[in-house]
C-alpha cells in the first residue's frame, strides 16, 4: 500500500503500484515496515519531576523546563504523536508545540488537577509545607472545596487554557491520606465541574479508582474514567450505557511495583495500596473488556518509562486484548476518547500522524516498546524521525 501525503493530511491511499507518482513529489519507501497510526498516551504526566524532594529543591526552574521539553522529544522519537496531559504541563509549552520550537507530540492540556483539601495532589503537608515544587508558571494550585469554588476553579483552569478538566474524586497509590477507593468531593460538587465544563464544551476525566467516588463521577457524566480499580457490576454496566472511556494506566501500577522491589522506590503507604489493588486490577479489566467498555491506552508513566509507554500496549494484551485490539486503544479508540476525530486512522482525509516500524505489532506488539526499531514519524505532515533513507 502507499499514502500520499498533501498540506498535512493523507490525501490518497491505494496500492502501491496504482499510485500516481508526480515528478518532483518526495517519496518514502518503507519497504516490508509496518506502516501505522502514530500512537496516543491518553494519560501522561509529562512535566512531572521524577526525582526525590530533595532533587527537586535543588532544581532551577529553567532546567526543570528543558527536561521537560526532552522528553516531550522522546515521546515523539518513540511513536507517539499526542498525548494527553493529566495534570503539569502548561499552555506555553504546547504552544511551543504548535509553533515548532519544540519537537514533541501534539498535546491536551488539564494544567491541574481538581483536588480537595486533603485529596490526592494538596501537597501541603501536616505542619504546612507545600511540597509542590517545580510547578510551571501557567499551572494554577487545584485545590479547592464547595460547589462554588469548584466552578471558579473549572473556569480558572480553561482561561489558562485546559483542553479538558481532571478532578479526582477518590484517593489514590500516591496519596499520603486517603485510600484508593476513599470518596474525595461530594457528589455535588462533581456534578458542578462537569456541569460548567460541559458549557464550555470541554470534557471531564475523573481519577477515580471505585467505590462511592467513582459512582458520583459516573452518575455525574464524565468523559472518561482513569486508573483501575475495584469495579462493581453496576459501575461496569452505566459506563457501557454511558460510552464512558476507561484509561487503566496497567503501565503506572507495574512500573511503580516493580521499583519497589527493585530499590524500594515507593513510600510505605504507597506499596501497600499497590501491592492491595494490583491482584485486583485483572479480574476487572476483564469483566469491563468482556462487557464492551471502551479502553483507551495511557501510562501514568510520570516519567518512569524504562521500555517505553508503549509498554502499555503489551499490558493490554497480558490482561487480555488481541494486538489488534490494543493497537487500536493506542490509535483510534484513543482518537475518540480524546476528541480528536481526525486522527488514530490512516485513511484520505485525515491528519498525516503516522509511523513506521520494523516489524509487525500485530504479531507481536512489544515491537512497538523498541523506539529503535520504530523507523519514521510523521506528525501533521511533518517528518520528525527517518531512519529508512
């Protein structure tokens, strides 16, 4: 087969050998490479700082800033053309993006996360130390309580320019108080972000693990569900009838039980959330696969991505999804839950986000964990990485 590529978007997809080749047009010949959408990460945390408290401290803001902005390459160099942001990085940077001062994939942007006092991302602690450093400029404090502050803060976060709104409505593995399946907001406060997002046309991710705080996040409407949890019959069915996305982040959950193991990466309270929920995590994801819930790929990687965020995709596929499948959660179906309906498929018409790999992710998709062995990239018409000649 071969595409012809025309002001940023696939014009033609044919045969190769039915293919007009107008003298002067630039050609690709990817030979025996599988040719493919470029990949999504529907929840990422890209100007998250890996390091210790410690390290962060000592950090200049500006270093902070350009470390960002090489990971924003290599997830680009790696096959992933858009992401989407859950909480951290700002406007400018995707803007840097959009200009073409920085190679990196196209992103959404939720800035922070809506947080109650004494929730998941309130980083002031106990004796009142806020530990948040290294927050961008343009990255308001989320924290916030009451249906009236709750509106002001969805109204603050898309004037600083937020594709979408995250609130998390349960605790979760990183939360100092609160466990994964603690209610955080009440229902009426959920419903009062969704409700003035939804005038502003923007969509909701709910992190939300389970229990009382996933059904007010389902009961109020969000776009899509984040992590995985516990989930009920009943959970499962309203996001079927609902076409509410699920992002299960495998990739977080097996990263982070793997450091601890390794070099006791983890708070104490952490590890034991982790190592309480992980057993949990296949019974579910089956049962929601198994009822046609819609599954888009993302990591909650936060910079810890030996292997590769596509990595993901493997976990898929352990936990029960065909290659195909998977794929498609990491193109098309990641397309939809991100808004973007003009991508995640190669066909006339839309935008030219491709890749190229070396090998075939349909029979095995780990292939797509190797960035070596990932040849070419293409993101709205622009080659950002060639390594056929």
């Amino acid at each position: 087969m071969a595409l012809r590529v025309t002001g940023g978007r696939i014009a033609e997809a044919a045969p190769w050998g039915d293919m007009r080749r107008p003298v002067g047009e630039s050609m690709v010949d990817a030979g025996a490479m599988t040719v493919m959408p470029g990949l999504f990460d529907c929840h990422d945390h890209l100007a998250t700082p890996a390091k210790n408290l410690a390290e962060r401290s000592a950090t200049p803001p500006s270093l902070h800033v350009l470390r960002v902005a090489a990971v924003m390459r290599d997830m680009l160099q790696a096959g992933f053309t858009t992401v989407r942001d859950a909480g951290g990085l700002d406007l400018g940077l995707k803007m840097a993006v959009e200009e073409g001062l920085l190679a990196g994939p196209r992103v959404l942007i939720s800035l922070a996360i809506i947080t109650q006092t004494a929730g998941l991302s309130d980083y002031t602690n106990a004796v009142g130390f806020n530990t948040d450093v290294l927050r961008l400029p343009g990255v308001p404090d989320g924290v916030c309580d009451g249906t009236d502050q709750l509106r002001a803060m969805t109204r603050r976060l898309i004037r600083a320019g937020a594709d979408f709104i995250k609130i998390a409505t349960t605790g979760g593995l990183s939360s100092r108080i609160s466990g994964v399946l603690t209610r955080e907001f009440s229902f009426d406060e959920v419903r009062a972000v969704v409700d003035e997002a939804k005038a502003f046309g923007k969509p909701v991710a709910a992190h939300a693990y389970g229990g009382e705080g996933l059904r007010n996040a389902l009961r109020a409407g969000v776009h899509s569900v984040e992590h995985l949890g516990p989930l009920e019959d009943e959970d499962i069915a309203t996001m079927v009838r609902q076409g509410t996305y699920l992002v299960p982040t495998l990739l977080n959950m097996h990263v982070r039980l793997q450091m601890a193991r390794e070099s006791g990466g983890l708070s104490p309270y952490s590890m034991q959330k982790a190592e309480e929920l992980a057993p949990l995590q296949r019974d579910a994801f089956a049962r929601a696969h198994r009822a046609g819930v819609r599954i888009a790929a993302g990591t909650d990687s936060r910079g810890l991505r030996p292997g590769g965020n596509a990595r993901e995709l493997s976990l898929l596929v352990q936990y029960g999804m065909g290659p195909a499948e998977a794929i498609r959660a990491a193109t098309s179906v990641a397309a939809a839950c991100c808004n973007i309906p003009d991508t995640g498929t190669l066909r006339p018409g839309m935008r030219a986000d491709l890749i190229a790999v070396d090998g075939n992710p349909l029979e095995e998709v780990e292939v797509l964990e190797d960035t070596e062995r990932v040849m070419f990239v293409m993101r709205g018409g622009h080659v950002f990485k060639n390594r056929i000649g």
